[in-house]
C-alpha cells in the first residue's frame, strides 16, 4: 500500500500536436553531413541514419506509440517539491519482492517494457519500480547544478511507494546509484543486482591488481580511446553538446543512436535487435520531454560534482554481478569483491549494454534466482 497516496499520481505521456509538427518539419529540413565512408568506422553510418529519420518523419506514428506506452502503468511522485516518474508494475502472488530497477544513458523506461513483466511473475515474483533520473525523461529536470541525488531520492520514493526495504539493481548509471543506495542507505537494501563495478580507488595496504584486473584496465583505457569520446564531452562540456541535440531531432538520433548498435549484441545490425519504433520510441522520450541537454549534464554532475567513492567503501549487502558478453565492459570477479559482498557472479551467453531489451529472459531469470538463493 502507499503510505500517502496524495504524493504519487497516475500519469499519462502528454499530447502535443505543435511539438509534432516542429519535429517533422525538422526531420525534413535536415541539412546532411557529408562521409568519406560508406561504413561504421567513423561512428554513424549515413544511409542508415537516412532511413532511420525517414522512417522517422513519414511512417512513425507518435499518436499510436504514444497509447501503447501509455498502457504502461506511469506514475508521477513529487518528493519535496521535486517530480519523478516512475513505472510500477505489482508483483503476482502475496508477497512480491520489491525492485528498484534502474537504467542509464542513452536508454529510457521503453527498454523496461519486455523486462519488467517477466519479473512481475513467477516464483518468486517482484514488485518493480523503474524511475527516470533526475533529467531524464518525464521526471524533472534539476534547476541547478548537482541539485537532486538520485541515490538519496529514489529510497524516498520507495518510502512513498511502502518499502521501507527493496533490492536494487541496475545497469549503466543505474548500477551506480543502486551501488550508492547500498552505501548511503545500508538498512534498506536487501540485495544488489549489478552488471558492473562501480569505480573506486584502491586501498593503500590492500593486495596487489591480479592479472585479470591488470587486463581489465587494459581494456578499459582501448575503450576509453574508441568508445569513450561521448563520456569525454558530456563529463566536461555538456551545455556545448546540448544546444546542437535539443535544436536538431537527426543530431540527435546520431548520437543516441549509434550508441544502441556499438554497445549491443547485434552483429552490426541495430534493428535485428532493437525495431526502429523501439528506438524511435526511446528518442520521442527525450525529443518530447526536452531532456536530452539534462541527461548528458548528469555525467558532468557525476564526475565533478558528485562526491566519490571511497576507497574503504564496501557494499555489505549480498551482491549480483551479471556480465553481458557486448557491455562496455567485463569485469573480472575479484575486482567486484573489493567493492561488494559478491555472491552471484554470472557470464551471459548474450546480450549487450542494454539486456532489459536483448535479453529479458536471461535477466529475469537471474534476478530470480539471486533473490531466491540470497533474499527470500
């Protein structure tokens, strides 16, 4: 049951027919970058981004997608004065496990929708929360710099919901407030699901990296150099990027975009993974809301305003890890047991940066299993 019901309302993604039209008339008005590649070498493919926005422009139909989303069950929170969406699906059975179930960037609650449901069943069956950051989406935007902490807010909004005590889980950003929550908040956490490692610095007196941390890092600094301009700019300068995505509906769906096919497990064909309404539907959620400056400006807050972890930090609740093979990323074992009270460690036989969406199956069932095993 809610503890106070006036704090939280249903919610519905609004109708607005002039920022429609503004949209299309800027998908047809696009003016096109030249390439000297016909390939993905140098980020986005142009044919691909043409048929991308033109499917956009001509055959989407927001009106449609928008009342199957709404099908979704949407709730606003105010929390102090500050607003948060949120999706809350009720678990089956008498007593489903309540779930705080984060994401990151570049996602949105659409990738939640396959997810979600499979874990709102079975035995044991949860009670799942999706809320959108602190400027993602239909939750707020902050007015000023580092002005909401997720990892503080989200605990209040479980309290307004009824859980005094929930699992967290998450991936991308999300794994790091559900990594936080843990920390800051240690009585209300009985579990953690992550797919990575939150950073820390290493203590003074503990032992030396092990080889497969020492190739870790390896890994991450190749990353850093292919994959890791986005992080760069929007860590540093953000406001510059935004003006350029919240002004051009193509500019964005470039940058977004190409995210959905480099981070997933797709073979290098996006829409065999992920429908081009799918992705359209997660663009339409920060086109619409005006977010898309907000969200990117969280990776400055989170790397320069955001206090960091501490190398004596350690998450005592038990712990999941779940490495998905195409994630950003692959952290070996004993790096997570310097952070967390590791006591599932699971290697996917598939799945990407964004396995709510790739693979629901094997997420579900993970999660499963962990509260079975570690929980229940």
């Amino acid at each position: 049951m809610m503890s106070d019901p006036t704090m939280i309302v249903p919610f519905e993604i609004p109708w607005d027919a002039e920022v429609v039209a503004d949209l299309r008339r800027r998908l047809h008005a696009t003016r096109w970058n030249d390439a000297v590649t016909a390939d993905w070498s140098q980020g986005m493919e142009r044919g691909f981004l043409q048929q991308l926005t033109r499917y956009w422009a001509q055959d989407y139909d927001w009106s449609e997608r928008r009342a199957v989303l709404n099908r979704l069950p949407h709730f606003r929170a105010e929390i102090d004065g500050y607003g948060v969406h949120f999706l809350h699906f009720k678990g089956e059975g008498p007593a489903p496990i309540p779930l705080l179930l984060m994401n990151g960037w570049p996602s949105s609650f659409v990738e939640y929708q396959r997810l979600a449901p499979l874990l709102a069943q079975g035995q044991p069956s949860f009670e799942v929360v999706v809320p959108a950051l602190p400027g993602f989406g239909f939750s707020d935007r902050p007015t000023s710099p580092y002005q909401v902490e997720p990892s503080d807010l989200f605990p209040r909004l479980m309290t307004a919901i009824g859980h005094e005590r929930f699992v967290v889980a998450g991936t991308d950003i999300g794994l790091g407030v559900a990594t936080r929550i843990a920390l800051r908040h240690p009585e209300r956490v009985l579990g953690a699901h992550v797919s990575g490692v939150a950073p820390k610095p290493a203590a003074p007196a503990g032992p030396p990296p092990t080889a497969d941390e020492i190739a870790y890092a390896e890994r991450g600094a190749i990353w850093n150099r292919d994959e890791g301009g986005y992080q760069a700019i929007q860590s540093s300068r953000p406001q510059t990027l935004a003006f350029a995505l919240a002004d051009s509906p193509a500019g964005m769906a470039s940058w977004i975009g190409e995210k959905f096919r480099a981070w997933s497990d797709c073979g290098g064909d996006v829409l065999s993974v992920f429908p081009a309404e799918m992705l359209i539907d997660n663009l339409m959620v920060y086109w619409t809301t005006g977010t898309i400056g907000s969200s990117v400006r969280y990776y400055y807050e989170a790397s320069r305003l955001r206090p960091p972890l501490k190398a004596e930090d350690f998450v005592r609740a038990p712990t999941a890890l779940g490495i998905w093979p195409h994630d950003l990323a692959l952290p070996p074992r004993e790096l997570a047991e310097r952070l967390y009270n590791l006591r599932r460690y699971t290697v996917f036989p598939r799945g990407g940066h964004f396995p709510a969406w790739e693979a629901p199956d094997l997420y579900a069932e993970d999660l499963r299993q962990f509260a079975r095993d570690f929980v229940v």
